[in-house]
C-alpha cells in the first residue's frame, strides 16, 4: 500500500461513503462496497484511507491484493489477506471453529493445512464447502471487533478468489465484515463482473466510481514544487489521473537524455506521455539495479530479495546493493513483512517486465522456477514460472504443471483447467497417446465443474479422437463424458446422435459397452421427457448386461428401468423393477457400487416418485457417501438434490433447506444451469412450507427466469414452483395460468407419475381461491383420473384433497371431511407429514362446518402439532386459527420461557422462532409473513428477544441463538457417542 505519509487529496465524497460503512460495521452489521475505476485512479489510496479510519474505530484491518503475473494460485488475495493473520491467532481461537470447517480451510489458506490430515478427499462439485467454511472463519475473526478486508487489485484474482468471493457476496457473513474492494473494470474476467453486478442489483454492494481528480485537486497533489503552468499541462495531459500527474511530474525532474529506449504505451494501457516518463526513469537506473529490478518484476510482486537475485543471475549480496538505490528512487517500497518488496506501483511492475527482452524473461522465468525447487516450494508455487519459461518436449515441466493442476483441482479447478492445458501444449510429441487423454479428461473434468462447456466439450473430442480404435471401454466412456456435456450446453439431439452412432459403431451389441451405452440412452430419454423410449432402452441395457454376469451394469441397467417406470406412470412394473434393483444395489458392496453409482441415484430417484422416501433416502445417501469417498464428484449432485426433495417430502424442512441451498450453490458454481433450476424449484417449495413466502416466491421466480429457453422438464417444474408460491401470496389468478403455461395444458399433462396428481391439487385449489367451481371441479377429475392410473398412495391422497376441497366449497361438509381424512391416511402411510397435516386441517375445517365441533378440534389440534414439529410454522399457524375460531386457546406444547433462567433459554417460544428467523436473516415484515404475526407483533417480540439476551443488534441475536444452538447439538451428539 502507498506510504502512510502521503496526504490524500480531494475525495471528500467518498470519506463520507466509508465512515457510513464503518458505522455499519459498528452496528455489528456486514457490508462491501467495491471501488471501480481505471488504472492509477486512485482506489488503492482510497483504501488506504479506508483502513486508517477503521483503524482509528479500532477495528481489524487486513489487507490482500492479486498480482498480474500471478493469477493462477488458488485464492491467492484471500490468502495474501488472511494466512499470516491467522498463522498469528492463538490455537484456542482457531480451534473454536468446527473440524468440517478446518479441514475446509486447510484447503485454502496453508497456515492452516496441518488440520488437512486423515480427511476424505474433497470433491470439484462441493466447492461451497470451502466457501461457507471462509464464511465463519471471518465471522469468528470479529469475535473482538468488527473486521475490513481489504481485496485490492481484484481483477488479477484467480478463479478461485472469484468463487469466492461471489459466495460471500451471495450470502454475506453474519457479523461485521466489511468487504473493500478496488478494481480496474475493463480487466476484470467476466465472473468478476457479473458476480459484482449481481450484488449490486441485490443491493448488498455499494459500486462506488473512482474519477479523475478536478484541476485544483491535482495542483493540490503536484504541491508548490510544480508551478502553475506546469500544473496546468500535467494536467491536461494527465486527465485528473493522480498516477499519470504522479509520473508526468516525476519526470520534469529527471535530465533528458537520448536514445532512452521506448515503451510501449498500447502495451502498458497510458498515454504516451506516460509512458515516455516511466521510460525515462527507468533510464536513470545503474545497470546492476536495472538488472535487480527486472529480476524482481519476473520473480513477483511483492518478491523477496533472494528470488529477485535469482531471476536477475546475480548475486544476493549485489541484490541487496542494488536494492538500496531503487529503494532510494522510490521505484519499490517495503513491506510490511520483513524481506518482501513491493513495485511502487502494479503499473511499474508492468513496465519493467514488459522493457525486458523476450530471450532473456525466459531465462529469468526458469531460473526462477530453480531457485523455487531449491528452496522446496511446491509444484503450485512453481507452475507459473515453469510455464512460461519451458519448451515444447520438456516432460519433467509438463510433469510438474500436471502436479500444480492435481494439487487443485478439487477447490480451484479453473486454475487445474489452465495448468493441465499447459502440460498438454508441453508434452514431448512421443509421449504416449493415453497421457494425452488422461490430461485432456483431467482438463475437460476441471472445465466442465467451473460451467466452461464448450471448452471441456472440445477437450473431449480431441481426446476421442486419440484413443486407438480398439481400445473400445475408453471410446466408450469419453462417448459418454462427451454425450453428458451435450446435454448440459443443452443439446440433447447432438448427444443422441452421438450415442447412437457410438452404438452403431460397436463391434459387439452384447458387449459391456453397449449396454453402458444403453443406459446412456435410456437417460437421454429421460432429458427428452420420451419415457417410453426410455424405458425401450432401459429395457435392452437389462438384456444385454444381465447374461454378462457384471452386477454393477446390471444394478444400473434395472435402476434406469424402474426410473422409467416410475416416470411414466407404470405404477406395478416399476414397483417390480425397483425392488429387483434395490436387492441388486444392496448386494454390490461399495466399491462395486462405485464403478455404477448411477444404480444407487436412479434408484433413488425412481423411490422418490414410488412413494419410498425412506428408501429413496437410504440410496441416495448411500451414493453421496461413496462417490465421495471414490472422489466420483460429478455424481454427487443428482443424489444431493433427490436427498434434498426426500426431506422435504419427510417433513424435515430445515435438513432439506439446508442441502437444497448446497444443491443450489453446486449448480451455480459448475454453470449448470438445468441443475441449478431444478433445485431452485424444490428450495421454493421448502421455503413454501416452511413458511418464507416472499423468498419462495423470489427463488420461483428465479427458476422461472433461468428456464426459458430451457428444456420443457424443467419449464414445468418452474411453473408448478412459481404457481404454489403464488397461490399463498394471493395471487391464484397468475398461479393458474403458470401452472397449465408451462405444464401443456388444463390437465397438465406434461408433469410426470406422481406429481402430476399433486399439482392437479394446487390447480384445484387455485381454481377455488378464484371461485371457478367447474373449473375445479374438471380438475379435480383430473386427480381422481391420474390417481386411478398411478395407483400410489400420494396420487390419491391428493386427488382425494382436491376432492375435498370442492366438496367444501359446494358445502359438502361431511364428504368433505371423510375425503381429507382419507388423504390424511394415505399421505401417512407414506410417511409425508406435511401433507397429512394438511389434508388433516382441511378436514378440521371441514368438520367444525359439519357442526363437529370436537371432531373438528381433534384433528387441527393433531395438524397443528405435527406442523409444530416439521418446521411448517406458517401452516401450523392456519391450523391454529382455525382452532382459535372454534374458541380454542393455543396454548403450546413446549415449554414457556423462564425467567430464572438466561441466554435463549429465557426465550419464550414464540419468542424463540422469531429468533430463528433471525439466525435465517429474515426481515420483520418476512417474519410476520411466516408467523401469521402482525408487524407490530414481531417488533414488540425483538425488543423483548433483545432485552432478554442483553442484545443491541440483529446478528447478536442470531450469534447468540446459533451458538447455543450449536453447543445443544455438540453436547446431543458427544452425549449420544
Ligand atoms: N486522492 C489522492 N490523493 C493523493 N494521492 C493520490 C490520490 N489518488 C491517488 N493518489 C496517488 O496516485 C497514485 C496512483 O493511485 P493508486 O495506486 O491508488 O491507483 P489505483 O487506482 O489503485 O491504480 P491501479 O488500478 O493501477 O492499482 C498513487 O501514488 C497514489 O498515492
Ligand atoms: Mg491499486
């Protein structure tokens, strides 16, 4: 950072902007504001101004910034910022945070890799696990204090900072953390740019423009050294950039000489002028420091001296001499670390390293790169300078960069992608064609996890194009890889043709291949929503793999089958097949399981429609575990999100809520954009049910938005979740016409096995919302139609909700009664809590009409609790209004709070649920939503919740509710060891 002594000229504006910010922080709440503008500018003075007034409010300053020639260590401004600060911290603060947590962190930051040891792998896919566990470790930082972390030169920042940094955007940490950044933005990747944007609209970023200086602010900074008139010409000549007026001034002072040699303006992005100044100073250097100088560019910045010597082929000794004079002529500054220098500048850096000549910066590069092996750094800490130094041929470079890509390619693939792309180019032409594709599955693996498509799409087709024509398996897989991104970028047909063609091709049609083939092309059936053409292939695939005797394909072939199956609505065969598969699955043991992990997630997901929750449970757990633990990442996230949609059928809503938003932070961090709609639709339902029904309604809408254009599977499923969160906002008319839009029609016949039954049910009681009788009434028809077909326990539950819902308003009591309790039973049976709790009301509000007014308490009383229990407050609330309406009064199961006691335990519970909500960072009026609580209400329940816990601040209060929480659940389970 530039010297403390430097005045800062002009900027009031933006002193304003960050003490506003810092009072923020203050009042415990987090915050980020980005400082955007071009080169020279200013904005890392401006942090530096920053971090003085934070400094004098006693907060925590910690400062990180990328570097240029650098961008390829993973997290490396994260790490710049936070691992020596951590290195420092005592071990008990560390040691607070969880194991999960820490063993995440050694992933990112090496002061803390000793906590690494004895863990599973970590998966490209699970990511936001890295990105959560930097999430508490800067809540933990604010345990004495509000915290700035200061992230300068952003747009250098590897891919991996990107992620996350756009994770902490997304959902910033809940305490004081201010995140600072400064960034020039016509460098800034992509990802930066849209991560920053996406912020900015969702208002958790402040976009601050950094502009030139005004004339009397720029004589200010030129100071009474520059008379007027020259003040005026650097001026115009500068345009207000303090750098260029800085530089420009610089240079009156120097004597000119000819024959300076020239840099390149275009290159270096200044004016010429500027770039003349800069010339004509580096000129004045003695050869020795000229030749320090330029090793240090090569070596880093900061760099060390000894690295700097290295680079330059000098001695440490005449380093150290040479260091002195640049020192003296301000070209680098110390540190704030003992050994490391820092260009005064990036833009000088750049000047430097781009005046080297070509020859020699290779030179320098390898040397480098020795000195690096010398002193044992790591394969990560040489790539760069290897890859820029070494030649086509050089296997041990090639080797070296393919270890720097293996390292991380779990937590920064988009650095693994770059790294295993150099060792391809580096690779000796002999070298045998099976390293080749190992480098390009490895690369297009790593490109495909950071959403890059297209690029992994090409890397597989070079592959398949070097594999020998005998070596079938591996034809057949890179097939596979390749049809599977097909699919991604959305191009069903192409992928179709390709496995079709790939199964022409094959010598043997009762080969092992083929039937690997088979199932590829059942599933893509599956994309095509064709199930019976899906079911045809799954159909052959079972054929074929069974007389090989090769279990695992077999397990596979029959779990697709049963998908099929239970997709389209062939109720007993998929029964059939699902239980033959399930036997098949519990047969394989895992490491069987794990050459076909596909058996265990199809079987998952045909359990999910087949009214077998528990079950569809048990295997998708089964499959995350062992993909994990066989580093399968590509194969966690179907599972992850069938576990997900399980839970919330199960009424656990919080666990569904929770791995829903890691489903969902899987997807957007790969660009998968079908997965991440998908499980955007299933997050709506769950915060549906829990409740949230503005961000229900948020997250549908989301999903609506990410699908057009997509394929119809997931249209619908956006539709069904943007019309459940509409018909509870109020708004059945919109929900209606979402839901028959996007589904095919009145009888939504796009909407495969089971849930079409379910979302027959919202249309109906949307219709009813609107008072269309005979619309619902078709409707409702409909759901008896489709749950005679089906023939599942849910299907007629709902078709028997429907139906009680149109008994009832046609004031049919007592059928209306017996057909929601019929629903009731039928949802229990299948272990769906939520949706008997609700049959369940309704049939209570059916009985209280019928004049059953015992009855009719019993069974919202029953409703109200088992809503109590799954988390479904808003629910629970309806179920409890109508008791209140037959003159019941509520009073809780649990207990009320108690005086004599303190923390969370003094809570009352309602009291208790709205601090909930507050952990879940909802809004007073968000809370009154869930609660069915007026505004007033939820406003008097925070004065007391911050009174009783001797709070002032929102994210004391969630602080504090965690933490017991936590410790409960830390006692619950060393109890339970
Ligand atoms: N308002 C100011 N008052 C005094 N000096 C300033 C001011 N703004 C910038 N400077 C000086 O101008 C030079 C360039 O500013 P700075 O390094 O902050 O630019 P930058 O926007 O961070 O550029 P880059 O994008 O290249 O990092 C520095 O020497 C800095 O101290
Ligand atoms: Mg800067």
């Amino acid at each position: 950072m530039a010297p403390k002594g430097d005045q800062l000229v002009g900027r009031a504006v933006t002193a304003g902007v960050f003490d506003d910010a810092l009072s923020e922080l203050d009042g415990g709440r987090s915050g980020a504001l980005a400082l955007v503008g071009e080169p020279g500018i200013g904005k890392t003075r401006l942090l530096v101004d920053l971090a003085a007034r934070a400094d004098a409010r006693g907060h925590l300053v910690l400062y990180g910034s990328a570097s240029e020639l650098e961008r390829e260590l993973p997290f490396w401004v994260f790490v710049d910022a936070l691992d020596e600060y951590v290195a420092g911290l005592e071990s008990r603060r560390v040691e607070a945070l969880d194991d999960d947590v820490l063993g995440e962190l050694a992933l990112v930051l090496p002061a803390l890799s000793r906590f690494e040891a004895g863990r599973e792998a970590p998966l490209q896919h699970e990511r936001y696990r890295s990105h959560r566990a930097v999430r508490e470790l800067l809540e933990q930082l604010t345990a004495s204090g509000p915290l700035v972390l200061v992230l300068d030169d952003l747009h250098w920042a590897d891919a991996g900072s990107v992620e996350l940094l756009g994770a902490l955007l997304r959902r910033p940490p809940a305490a004081a953390v201010l995140l600072a950044l400064a960034v020039r933005p016509r460098q800034a990747p992509e990802r930066l740019t849209a991560a920053l944007e996406r912020a900015d609209r969702a208002g958790t970023l402040l976009h601050v423009e950094v502009g030139a200086l005004t004339r009397g602010e720029a004589c200010e900074l030129l100071g009474e050294a520059v008379d007027g008139a020259a003040a005026t010409a650097l001026y115009d000549e500068s345009g207000g950039n303090p750098f260029y007026l800085e530089q420009l001034a610089r240079s009156l002072a120097f004597e000119r000489r000819a024959g300076v040699p020239e840099l390149s303006p275009g290159d270096l992005d200044v004016p010429p002028a500027v770039a003349a100044a800069l010339a004509e100073e580096l000129a004045l250097l003695s050869d020795g420091a000229r030749g320090v100088l330029d090793g240090a560019a090569v070596a880093g910045d900061p760099f060390e001296p000894e690295l700097a010597a290295a680079a330059a082929a000098t001695s440490e000794a005449s380093a150290l001499e040479a260091l002195d004079e640049l020192l003296r002529l301000d070209l680098v500054r110390e540190t704030e670390v003992p050994r490391r220098f820092r260009f005064r500048h990036p833009l000088i850096r750049r000047a430097v390293y781009q005046s080297t000549p070509g020859g020699w910066r290779l030179g320098a590069h390898e040397r480098s790169a020795e000195m690096l092996t010398a002193r044992g750094a790591s394969p990560v800490e040489r790539a760069h300078h290897v890859e820029r130094s070494a030649r086509q041929g050089d296997a041990a470079a090639a080797a070296t960069l393919r270890e720097a890509g293996d390292v991380v390619a779990q937590r920064a693939p988009a650095s693994a992608a770059t790294w295993f792309g150099h060792a391809l180019r580096l690779l000796p032409d002999a070298a045998p064609a099976d390293a080749r594709v190992e480098l390009l599955l490895l690369r297009a693996r790593a490109l495909v996890a950071t959403g890059q498509f297209a690029h992994g799409h090409a890397a597989l087709l070079e592959s398949i194009e070097l594999v020998p024509a005998d070596a079938v398996a591996l034809r057949v897989r890179l097939t596979t890889a390749c049809a599977g991104v097909e699919h991604l970028l959305g191009r069903h047909e192409q992928a179709h043709a390709r496995l079709a063609t790939a199964m022409d091709g094959l010598r043997d049609p009762a080969s092992r291949e083929a039937a690997a083939l088979m199932i590829e092309l059942a599933m893509d059936g599956f994309f095509r929503m064709d199930y019976e053409l899906m079911g045809e292939w799954a159909e052959r695939a079972l054929s074929t793999a069974r007389p090989l005797g090769d279990r695992p394909l077999t397990a596979a072939a029959e779990a697709v089958l049963a998908f099929a199956g239970a997709t389209s609505g062939a109720t007993p065969e998929a029964e059939a097949r699902r239980s033959q598969a399930a036997t098949l699955v519990a047969d394989l043991n895992d490491a069987e399981l794990a050459e076909r992990l596909d058996a265990a997630a199809n079987l998952a997901g045909a359990e999910l429609y087949l009214d077998r929750y528990e079950e569809a449970g048990a295997h998708a757990e089964r499959a995350i575990a062992v993909g994990r633990a066989t580093g399968q990442s590509e194969f966690i996230p179907l599972p992850y999100s069938i576990l997900g949609q399980v839970e919330l059928l199960r009424g656990r809503l919080a666990k569904a809520a929770e791995l829903l938003d890691d489903a969902v932070e899987g997807a957007r961090l790969s660009g998968n954009v079908q997965a991440l709609a998908g499980n955007l639709g299933n997050r709506s339902f769950a915060a549906l049910a829990a409740g949230d029904v503005r961000g229900a309604l948020a997250t549908a809408e989301e999903c609506v938005e990410l699908t057009r254009g997509l394929d119809q599977s997931l249209v619908c499923a956006a539709g069904v979740a943007l019309a459940a969160a509409l018909l509870e906002t109020g708004d059945p008319e919109r929900a209606v016409e979402s839901l028959v839009e996007s589904s095919g029609g009145d009888e939504l016949p796009l909407i495969p096995g089971v849930w079409r039954a379910k979302w027959l049910e919202l249309l109906t009681r949307c219709q009813l919302a609107l008072g269309w009788r005979s619309a619902a009434e078709r409707s409702s028809a409909a759901a008896q139609a489709a749950a005679a077909a089906l023939r599942l326990r849910m299907a007629t539950s709902m078709a028997d909700r429907a139906a009680a819902a149109v008994e009832l308003d046609a004031g049919h009591f007592d059928l209306a009664a017996r057909r929601a309790l019929a629903a009731s039973a039928a949802a229990d049976e299948v272990g769906a809590p939520v949706e008997a709790a609700l049959a369940r009301t309704l049939a209570g509000r059916a009985l209280a009409q019928a004049g059953q007014t015992e009855r009719a308490m019993a069974q919202l009383e029953h409703a109200a609790a088992e809503l109590h229990a799954c988390g479904a407050l808003r629910y629970r609330a309806a179920a409890e209004r109508e008791l209140r309406g037959l003159g019941q009064r509520i009073h809780r199961r649990t207990r009320p709070g108690r005086i004599d006691r303190t923390g969370i335990e003094a809570l009352t519970q309602r009291e208790l649920e709205v601090a909930r909500l507050v952990v879940d960072r909802r809004t007073n009026p968000e809370i009154a939503d869930a609660l069915f609580l007026s505004p007033k209400t939820v406003e008097t329940h925070m004065r007391n919740i911050f009174r009783k816990l001797d709070v002032s601040s929102r994210v004391e209060v969630a602080r504090t509710v965690e933490r017991s929480e936590h410790a409960a659940s830390r006692r619950g389970r060393e109890a339970g060891r």
